[in-house]
C-alpha cells in the first residue's frame, strides 16, 4: 500500500461546479454549482484561485460578478499569507538544523500547501522543487500524480501527459499495487476526455475492484464513466459480463438509474427505450460534464459535415435519418474511388518523367 495518505489537492470538484455555472444552457443547476463552489473555495483557502475566477478575461462577466467577494477574497489571502510565512519558517528551521528527510517533508508540505489553494505557477515550482529533495520511489510518485491533478485541475493536458508519462516510467521501476492502480484511474480519465473510448473503457473495468483514487474522482463518478464507455464500446457478450453483471456497478447503479436503464435496455435490444435514457442520459450527465460535455456536441457535428446521414428538425426537436438512395450511394463510392485513383496515377507519372 502507498505509504502516505494522498490528499484530495487540489479539489477536482471546483472546476466541474465552475464548468457548471459558465454554462448558460445549465442555468437550473447554477444555485447548487455557485454553492458548492463558494464552499470549497472557502474550506480550502483558495485565495488566489479565487482572485484569478473574478479577473480572468476568459470568465464570463456575469459569473464574476456573481463570485466576488471582496471580503471573503480579503480573508482568503491573509490566510494564505500566514500559513504561507510559517511553512517558510519550518523549511528554514529544517535546513539548518535537521537532515534530509525533514526538509523533504517541509518542501511537500509548502507545495501541498499551494497545491491546496489553486496557485498554479508557485505550486508546479513547488512541487518539482520537492520532487528534486525527494529520495523515496513511492513519495516521489505521489509528487509526479500530484502534479498530473493538477493538470486535470487547470486543464492543462500537456502537464497530465508529461507527468503521467514520468509516473508510469517511475511505477515500472517499483511502484507498488495502489499506485499502478491509481495512474489506471488516472489514465482513463485523460483517455476518456480525448475521445479515446475503447482505451479509457478497458481501464475503467480494469480498475473497478481495485479502486482507490477517491484524489481524483468519487467512486460513483468512476463508476459512470465506466458504464458510459462500456455501453459505447463493448459487445453484448462483454456488456453482460463486465458492466451489467459486475459487482462494483450493481453496487453504485441504484444511484445511477438512468445508467441502469441504459445498459439493460441495450443488453436486451429495447432500443425504443435505449434511445429514450440516451437522449436523458446526454441532458442530465454529457452536458453538464466537464469532462463528457464537449462531447455532448458531436453528433450535430457529424450530422452538419454529412459524417451521419441524418438532419437536424430544430422546429420539431427531433433528429431524422435520411438514408441516401442505392445509386447515390454508389456514385459517392465511384467519386471516391476516383480521386484516389487520380492522385496514385499523378504520383506515378511524376515518378516516371
């Protein structure tokens, strides 16, 4: 088992209720997101996480407003400030007078510290600073996944991708059960963000009865996004024997109905109710996701770019397919077949005069 406690820093819960308020399509959801937000800020005194939400350019002006709080920002800084001074103190009294082991912990206590508030530039500083000092594999692990949270916390994916590309380097060297765990957890989430579906839903069910990255996502949530990938990408012998049959899922499904009735009316081929959960499922868990809702959005997409052969009914709120006739078909294939035809005899001309 890991030897040390991995905290929940910083709080991946934040910029999923920030996702939730910046969306004016979730405005039934804004009250709850708004509070949950305030609350998380206030509990881990994210001073200047929150002083970036109520002057960045890229938030809109309405959420700002609806944020700001000059006393509240006031209190969080002086905070940050004192807290700040004294983990200072104790890393200077570790230099001088103690050994390595206790100016490690002084350094990961300062970067957790940062970690905790939201200060992106100082805690990424921080935590490589601590990463350096640090001589244990497991600890120095814990500091790389770390540093990948928040990634997923700024959405930065170059920073997920480079530190979980070193956390699976150090874990190959000797990292224990938990860890190898975790990073699955951690790599299906990236995985599933950038449309890697089949990759993400192998991970997913993988890590079900091992699942411990509570730091990252709630277990309920990694259950949904099991089940979500799962129904997306697996056979229905598969779906039988790896979702709807797991324990782990028909221990969380009860809270999850709609994902419930998703599944089994796919496994069973009710697909007049399955499209009924999916179109609920895409209204009530894709588009309020930070993670799901760019998602949300793609089937418009194909549909505009003639990927699908369907058409939107915007009066109607429904989606038709309009399936093009034998010859049509058959002339696109012909139009096709051609240009390629075009191109190899163009390469080959050009090769030989």
């Amino acid at each position: 088992m890991a030897e040390e406690v991995v905290l929940p820093i910083p709080n991946l819960t934040l910029p999923q209720n920030l996702y939730v308020l910046s969306n004016p399509s979730l405005k039934r959801l804004h009250e709850n997101a708004r509070s949950k937000l305030l609350e998380g800020i206030k509990a881990d005194e994210m001073g200047p996480w929150y002083r970036s939400l109520t002057t960045a350019a890229s938030t809109s002006t309405s959420t700002s407003g609806s944020l700001l709080d000059s006393k509240l920002l006031s209190e969080l800084e002086s905070a940050n400030e004192q807290e700040l001074k004294r983990l200072d103190e104790r890393l200077a009294d570790a230099e001088k007078t103690e050994g390595e082991t206790e100016i490690s912990d002084a350094l990961k206590a300062k970067a957790n510290y940062l970690t905790r508030i939201g200060d992106k530039d100082k805690a990424l500083a921080a935590q490589k600073l601590a990463l350096e000092k640090t001589p244990g594999l497991g600890s120095r692990i814990d500091i790389v996944l770390t540093i990948a949270r928040i990634g997923f916390f700024f959405g930065d994916t170059s920073i997920v991708t480079e530190y979980m590309s070193k956390a699976e380097k150090l874990i190959d060297e000797g990292g224990d059960w938990d860890r190898r765990n975790r990073l699955k957890v951690y790599t299906a989430l990236h995985l599933i963000s950038t449309r890697q579906f089949k990759r993400a839903a192998d991970l997913f069910l993988d890590a079900l009865s091992t699942f411990t990255a509570t730091e990252i996502i709630s277990f309920t949530d990694f259950v949904a996004m099991a089940v979500i990938s799962g129904a997306l990408c697996l056979g229905r012998v598969e779906l039988k024997k790896k979702v709807i049959s797991s324990p782990e899922v028909n221990q969380v499904i009860p809270d999850l109905p709609l994902l419930g009735d998703l599944v089994k009316n796919l496994y069973e081929c009710h697909y007049d109710k399955f499209f009924v959960a999916l179109a609920e499922l895409e209204q009530n868990v894709l588009v309020p996701s930070r993670v799901l809702g760019v998602h949300a959005s793609e089937l418009s997409h194909f549909i505009s770019t003639s990927r699908l052969h369907a058409r939107i009914d915007r009066v109607n709120g429904i989606v038709e397919t309009t399936r093009p006739s034998l010859k049509t078909m058959q002339y696109e294939v012909v139009v096709k077949q051609g240009d390629v035809l075009l191109n190899e005899v163009q390469r080959l001309s050009k090769v030989l005069y």
